[in-house]
C-alpha cells in the first residue's frame, strides 16, 4: 500500500487496551484523520495527553478562497471529532466535549475521557459505526435512481435533529429540481472567480499521486490519462456548458438530497453540523449508502437563502449533499498519517 493511504489500513482490535491513556488516545486519532473534509484539505491537527485530546484548526491547510469565514474548516472538524467520539464508545470511553472558540488563534476543542461503565467485548459489536469508519469514502458519482432509500434509514436520518440543528432530507422532485438550479448558479459564480479555480487546482491531483492530500481524478470521476491535466485546465479557465450539463446530470441522478440548518451561524453550530453529518455518513455506509457533500450553494455569495426558502426553513443551511446507493465503488482519498498531525505537547 502506497504511503499516502496507509492511514485507512487500521487494525480495528489494534487498540493498546493494556497501554497507558496516551497510547490509547493516540490509537484514537487514527479514526478522526479518515474524516471527510473540503477539498481533503484535512485541515486539523492534534494534541494527545492523559487529560484527553485536543483538535485545533490548521491554518496551514485552510482554504483562503472558497472558505474565507472558516466554515467548511470547522465544520471538518467536527467530522473528525466525531469519529473520535465514535471510536472511543466502541473501546469503552465516553468523550466530554468542551468547545474554546471565541479567538481565531486559540479556537479549539477539548475531549476528556472517561471509562463506561458496561461489561463484555464491546469491540464484537459488528453493527457499531466505528466499524464503518475505515470504509467511508465521498462518492461524487452517479447513484441508481432505481433503488430509493429505506423508509427506516430516512427516519433514523431525521432522528439526527435537535434542538440545536435540524436536519432535512427529500426525495420531492419538485424541491430537488429547484435546489439543482441553485446549485448549479452557485457552481458557476464560485468557478468564474481564478483566485477559487487556482486553489481547487492546488487540490485536484493525477489518479497516481503521492500527495497525502487533495482529491485523485479517479475519486471525482476522472478518466485516467485526463487526470494528468485536469488541474491545469481548471486553473486556466472556467467549466463551460458540457461541465454544467454533467453535474445537472449527476443532479438530477440522486434520489435523495440532504440539508443541516441551526438557528445561527457560530462557530460551534460548525463544529456540531460536522459532527452530524458525519454520523450520517456512517450509518449511509452502514446501509450501503453514499454521500457527497457540495458547498458552493451554502459558502458563495447568497444562495443560501435560495435553499432556506426551498426546504422552507427560518434556518440558517449549513451543510448540502446528495445521498444514494453509488452505481459504482470509488477508491479513498489520500491521508496524511496521524503521525504528520499530532502535535507534541510543549
């Protein structure tokens, strides 16, 4: 396996049940860098010491351009804090969260850990979604239109909201056609911006690639030989009509579309719409399920407001995807290894 994917290959019953609480956690981290992320730009890092673990933004790996308020960037991190919440039920630890947000330097979230209180092997819980983690993969592809998803899994979807967030999920052909229309003037404000082309290039990379981040041609549907110059050509100019057309298409082949709104715009709200969808994800894999994420709609100008009044909310959208069973696997993204993102404790 080449190194730039090793990350996915965890040994689930690797967990050091007889090390100290630091070997344990950092076993833990293995779980939150397979989190999605905008771009797989991956934009985390960790701290780990017997108090518990610490997530904080990346600025390194930002999106300046298509994520100038930091959204997206929280929002995968949440992701990420999810997976380790996930991952720390299924070896018998409970995770308490606290959330350190109101400076941009010092934004922060702590997890403090402690041991459950159950008997028995938990780790043979085959139905438990940490076992879905190391499978979870964006598929940006067609889905069977055939094939609409169980009444029981658009309930369990739904069963996500609070009263913190809400979440909406329709197979209504009229509300899908409306958010595709959105969607695709959103996509075409975002891409006649170069500053935004020149960025998504940086992330766009060859089917074979070494790189630990960005997204492989062969993970957004790209022809093999045509992988080797597709950064390029996004970078010297704006998709035409043959491009729009074929998100249209991939639009309009999603049986269901999905929607996360809270009440405002924080940071936290972020934090907690990542978490949410990341459970999604999950148990989207549990059922066989795929998701794709599209952010133009929620993160360019005001289109937002477009898609509040179709799902006819007073929310504020946070976060959009399609969600389907894919008529074709795709391969994972690329992860820097948990190593590169844990950070010494000074």
């Amino acid at each position: 396996m080449k190194e730039n994917y090793k990350a996915w290959n965890i040994n689930i019953d690797g967990f050091p049940k007889e090390g100290s609480i630091v070997e344990q956690l950092k076993f833990l981290i293995n779980f939150a860098i397979l989190a999605p992320s905008s771009h797989n730009s991956q934009p985390w890092a960790f701290t780990v010491s017997e108090q518990g673990i610490t997530i904080l933004p990346e600025e390194g790996r930002a999106l300046r351009e298509s994520d100038n308020n930091k959204r997206q960037q929280f929002i995968s991190m949440g992701c990420a804090l999810e997976n380790i919440i996930i991952a720390a039920d299924y070896f018998g630890y409970t995770g308490a969260i606290t959330y350190h947000l109101d400076g941009v330097s010092n934004a922060r979230i702590d997890v403090r850990f402690s041991k459950q209180q159950k008997t028995g092997d938990l780790r043979r819980d085959p139905e438990h979604l940490a076992t879905c983690i190391t499978k979870r993969r964006t598929n940006r592809g067609n889905y069977d239109m055939s094939k609409m998803l169980e009444g029981k899994v658009v309930q369990a979807i739904r069963n996500f909201s609070t009263s913190q967030i809400s979440v909406f999920i329709t197979g209504d052909t009229e509300i899908k056609r409306r958010v595709t229309e959105t969607i695709l003037v959103a996509t075409d404000d975002a891409m006649r911006s170069a500053d935004f082309r020149q960025e998504l290039a940086k992330y766009i990379t060859p089917s074979i690639t070494s790189s630990p981040i960005g997204m492989p041609g062969n993970t957004i549907g790209a022809p093999f030989l045509f992988s080797f110059i597709l950064s390029t050509l996004i970078r010297k100019m704006p998709p035409g009509a043959a491009q729009r057309n074929q998100l249209r298409t991939l639009l309009e082949k999603t049986p269901f579309f999905l929607l996360i709104a809270t009440p405002g715009d924080t940071r936290e709200e972020w934090i907690k719409t990542g978490q949410v969808y990341q459970r999604i994800a999950l148990l989207a894999e549990q059922n066989r399920l795929a998701t794709h994420p599209l952010a133009a709609a929620i993160q360019i100008g005001n289109h937002y407001i477009d898609l509040a009044k179709i799902f006819d909310t007073n929310l504020r959208p946070q976060f959009f995807c399609r969600i389907g069973y894919p008529t074709k696997e795709v391969p994972h993204s690329p992860r820097l290894t948990s190593g590169k993102v844990t950070l010494a404790i000074p």
